[in-house]
C-alpha cells in the first residue's frame, strides 16, 4: 500500500482557487489581501466574501482549505493577525500556516481545535527545532524550508512525528525562509515585515541603445544585452562581481533566475514518507494554477500507482520548463549530496 | 549601558581567534559571545580551546555567553549543541528554535537576532520560556524597539546590534566555494581567506554585500553611535559590536568612550567610520532600506 501525498496548489485569487480545484489539487492555500500574509502583493489575495466562496467550493469538491497566516506580526498592529487568525476560524478552514510564535500561542489558547502548519517562513530544518513548535503549540505539519538535501529531508521525517511538507515546484528560494533581510536591506521591506520580496514598486527598468538594466531601489541587480530574455528583478538572481576571484566577469554569484521542479525524484519524497508537496506561486495567473496542478497531479498519481516504473514523461517537464522562471528548472538542494 | 562583542562571524583560523580574545580580554567590553555560528564545518577551534577563552574571559570579569549554530541541519550539529546548552557554566545564545527546544524550561538563555521576534506578545511568549535577554531581528528599527521597549516582560534585557557588518541572511549553499567554482562539499575552506567576507560588487561598482560561507552580509558597515542618545532614552541595555579582523579594539574604545559621555557620538561617527572596513549604514533603525545612511535625524 502506497502512501498517499497531498498536492497543494496555490490560490493568489477565487479564479485562480477554483482552476486550481478543478484540475485535482488536493489543497489549496490561500491569504487575506493585507500583510498578513507572504504574499501581499496588489490585486491579489481573498476578501472574506471571496474566500467564504473559495472555501465552499473547495469543500463541495473534496479539496482543503489552508490559510495562509505567515509573516511575524508587527508590533501596534497584533490585532490586524489575530483578527485573521479568528476570521479563519471561523471560516472553517482546514489548517492556519504560521510562522509566528505568538501568534501560534494565540491561536492554541483561543482556537484549539484550529489545525496548525508551520509555515517555511518559520525557518524550521532539524528535529529539535520542529519539537519545538510541537511541544509548545501543538503544530502538526511543518514546511520545510527549500535548503535541505534529500538525505536531510529523510533524517527529519524519520526524527519527528510532525507531517513534512516540501516545495515541489516553482520559485526557488536559495536562502533559509524567514532568515532573509536582503530585500528589507535594499528596499526597506521583506517577507518577515511586509510580505514581500524585492517588492515590484521598487523596481525600475532602464533602457540604453546598447542594454537594459533592472534597478531595484537603485541599486543595479542586472543588465541584458539586446534580444537576451530578463527577467524580474528578484536580487539574490542578479549578476553581481565577487572580489578576491581570479574570474571577476559578472555572475550569478547568489542563485541563477531558476525554478525548483521535484518531478524527477517522485518517487524518493514519496518514499521518505512526505506527507505533502506544495506549488510555489500564489503570484501567478489562474492560467499558470491550471497547467502547474495538472501536471503535478498526473506526475504524483503515476508516482503512488507505481514508484518503481515512475519516469517523469518528457511532455510533463516541457510543459513545466515553459512555466519556469528562467525557463529552466533545478532540484535544488534536494538533489545535493549534503549531509 | 553595557557593551558587548558579538561571536565572529568569519573562518579566522586558531591563532588569530586566540590572540583577538587575549586583546578582548583587556578591552572595554562587557559581555563576549563565543563561538562558531556560521558554518559547522569550521573546526579550527574545538570545544575545549572555546572554553579555555570563556575562563580566561571570565577570569577577566566578562559576562561570557556561549552562541549557537543559525542554520542547523545535522544530527551531529544538534549534538555539539546540546554540548554547549549542558556546559553547566555560562549562559547561552540561542539562534535556532532546536536551541530554545533544549534552553527552555531548564536555563535562563538569551535569544539571538535570528530568532523572529517581532512583537510583545512573542517577546512575552520567550520570556516565560525562560530568555533574560534578546536582541531584535537587524530589521528592526527605532519605533518598532521603542513600542517594544513598552512592552517588555519584567527581566528581559534588550541588545541592540550596533556595530559590523550585517548578518542577512543563510543558505544551505556556501557562497564562497561556488565563486571559487567549489562544490560545498569540496570547499576547501577558502573562506579562511577572506576574514571580512569576500566583497560583492554590482556592475555599476557599488560595495553590496558581503559572502561569507553561507552567508550573505550587508556590504556597509552597520554604525548606531551616533543613535545613542535615543538607545540610551529607550533604555536598550546592551549595545553589541560585531567582530572585524581590524581595528576592533579601537571600535570598542569609540564606543566606550562615547558610552560613558568621553566623546561626542558625533565624533565617535566620523573617527568609526576610519575604522570600519567598509561605509556605514543605519538604515534599519531609522525604518528606510537597511543599506542607507542618514546623517540628518533627530537623535
């Protein structure tokens, strides 16, 4: 008897909610539209009338409902997250995803019956770590940040009774989730304080006869020459020049604009006993929603049907490499040999 | 107000760290964290040389604290911690929560700037966990301190991050050996050649940011003397320095002076800034982007 891992697709909108529904999400996550969440970005996100609707037709179609409570509350403003945390409750939704200490207190002394997620924002990579967020507040899944090596992945699953969550594909974060101040050091917001990396309204093209350059709060994050593809100005993925090097040429010396796809080791998550694979992307179109989950959910049923004759189809990888950021898509950390 | 000298972030190798504690020893710093918290493969020092420099600190009347790893993966990891959580002599920093796992309920600890406290209610939820002290995420400024300031539990003291290049952020990659064109695995230590971070530049020459093994600094030199009389108004406790391969006595001598009212902040600012090795930033503290630097605020 196989196990059975839970597909999790993101929900940035109702539409977008409901594509993700109809093509066999086994989860959607979802968040308010205000910094409540870690992607609080402008025309996205649920109002309670829309994520009322959302909630019931992802209930009326079997699929859960996780939403998503994840950046650190901001001090003079805690009601603004327990007010969501009470409003999912009341909703009815399947599980909260915190990343909060207090606000994974709070929600242990007023809503025990509400199910809680670690969400990666929480930065837990190790056992001790996720007893930590057991012990203290009942957590009973945990996502782990996109820094582990497959190995590593096995050495937590078998270490903690907590259900493990892992990214399966989309943007790829190289740093620790919820340890990351590059983009407030730029720009003065981050995912801990705002919900938001390299945020868009910083951004600013520049076009010369020659290039094009993207600027992120003034500072240069890359330059393109004429017919080369560029993409957004996220600032770990820009090329930069290390000193100290014999090479000094620009580089993306921090990470390659690149996607995590997890298609190729189906079978090996399925296997260390993951209880869930979740799809980056709460940013992204319905459109994209639509392709991503189809495509996963026919990947995952293939791996449970049958992990040993698991091949990834070469139709299923081109169709998720033209959604990639970059085009092209890497294992990550996961693939590593890191112990 | 005290001074304290944060753990050194960088690879230096066993006789440098001795010989920058014996200076440490005799230098006007209050309180010393020790201990490796970057990169668990660097082993230059075991735990005994660790605490070799913990007694001779102590014996010097520092308060020392013993820091954790940030970024914990391994089984082995969460052994040498548990080693330093049961030294059964100094207190603790922890700056990972599998660090506060084993801290709490048996040891008053301190809790690192990389722990996400970012509000009284968390702030609260650590102290009855056991923390005396904590210092706030880097990202926090003056009016988030300040409000937390209010809020805090009886006990708790507050350590602010006010001098040094800053700890943004960690990955599993290590940064240093892929610009060296070296697997992680295969790293060849070379970040032992870098004792300040290897520089990182945009192409249009702007001194960015900092790698240092698997972390990634702030390329500005982070400077809050000049904010001391708003530190010392909101009743911050601790002011922490964080280790540079040079000049870091004189650093602490600016600070002390300017501490105990021997110098202008102001002046203190400008003769830092000739001992930094890179510019300055303050940004995080005045609520603007944490690269910049603003020289006209009300202190």
């Amino acid at each position: 008897m196989n196990r059975r891992i839970e597909l999790v697709c993101p929900a940035g909108s109702l539409p977008a909610l409901k594509v993700a529904v109809d093509h066999g999400a086994d989860a959607v996550y979802l968040g308010f539209r205000n910094a409540t969440n870690a992607r609080n970005f402008p025309g996205l996100n649920f109002d309670d009338s829309e994520m009322r609707r959302g909630i019931q037709y992802a209930h009326e179609r079997g699929a859960r409902v996780f939403l998503a409570l994840n950046t650190y509350a901001r001090v003079g403003q805690w009601s603004d997250w327990t007010r969501a945390a009470d409003a999912a409750a009341d909703l009815g939704v399947d599980a909260v995803i915190l990343a909060d200490p207090g606000l994974m207190h709070y929600c242990r002394e007023r809503h025990p019956a509400l199910r809680l997620h670690l969400s990666v924002q929480g930065s837990a990579t190790n056992p001790e770590a996720i007893s930590f967020y057991a012990r203290q507040f009942g957590v009973q899944r945990v996502v782990l940040p996109r820094v582990l090596s497959l190995n590593q992945v096995r050495y937590v699953i078998s270490n903690t009774p907590v259900e493990v969550e892992v990214f399966g594909f989309g943007s790829l974060c190289v740093m620790v989730e919820g340890r990351c101040a590059l983009s407030s050091y730029v720009t003065g917001e981050s995912p801990n304080t705002c919900g938001v990396c390299s945020p868009a309204k910083a951004v600013r093209w520049e076009e010369s006869g020659s290039s094009r350059q993207s600027r992120l709060n003034g500072v240069l994050i890359d330059v393109y020459a004429p017919g080369e593809s560029a993409g957004y100005p996220t600032l770990c993925k820009g090329r930069f020049i290390v000193r100290g090097v014999p090479d000094v040429s620009p580089a993306y010396a921090l990470e390659e604009p690149t996607s995590l796809n997890v298609l190729g080791i189906l079978p090996d998550l399925l296997r260390s006993g993951i209880s869930a694979v979740k799809v980056e992307g709460r940013q992204r179109s319905p459109a994209y929603v639509a392709q991503v989950t189809r495509v996963l959910r026919a990947a995952l049923d293939a791996c449970m049907r049958d992990p040993s004759g698991y091949v990834p189809r070469p139709e299923w990888v081109a169709e998720l490499d033209r959604l990639a950021e970059g085009r092209q898509h890497t294992l990550g950390a996961i693939d590593r040999a890191w112990q | 107000m005290k001074l304290s000298l944060g753990p050194i972030q960088y690879f230096w190798d066993r006789d440098t760290v001795m010989q920058f504690y014996a200076r440490i020893a005799v230098a006007p710093v209050d309180i010393v964290y020790l201990g490796e918290v970057v990169c668990a493969k660097r082993r230059a020092l075991n735990a005994t040389d660790w605490l070799d420099i913990a007694g001779r600190l102590a014996a010097c009347g520092k308060e020392v604290v013993l820091s954790t790893l940030v970024l914990v993966e391994a089984a082995s990891e969460l052994s040498r911690m548990r080693h330093i959580v049961e030294n059964g002599r100094y207190r603790v920093e922890a700056n990972d929560m599998a660090a506060v796992n084993m801290l709490c309920g048996r040891e008053r600890f301190v809790v690192g700037p990389h722990i996400n406290i970012y509000n009284g209610e968390t702030l609260r939820l650590f102290s009855d966990l056991g923390a005396c002290r904590w210092v706030p995420p880097l990202e926090l400024g003056r009016e988030a301190v300040t409000e937390l300031q209010a809020m805090r539990p009886k006990g708790m003291e507050t350590e602010v991050f006010a001098f040094g290049r800053l700890p943004l952020a960690f990955s599993a990659r290590c940064f240093t050996a892929r610009a060296h064109g070296l697997p992680k695995d295969d790293c060849q230590f070379r970040c032992a050649d870098y004792p300040d971070g290897m520089e990182l530049e945009t192409r249009d020459g702007l001194q960015f940011l900092a790698l240092n093994g698997i972390q990634v600094q702030s390329g500005s030199t982070a400077n809050l003397v000049r904010e001391l009389p708003t530190l010392r108004a909101i009743e911050v406790d601790v002011l922490r320095l964080s280790p540079q391969s040079r000049g870091m006595e004189t650093v602490i001598d600016w600070f002390r002076r300017a501490i105990d009212g021997r110098v202008d902040p102001d002046e203190a600012a400008r003769a830092l800034e000739a001992s930094a090795s890179t510019g300055p930033c303050n940004g995080y503290w005045h609520g603007v982007a944490g690269m910049d630097w603003l020289t006209e605020f009300d202190p």
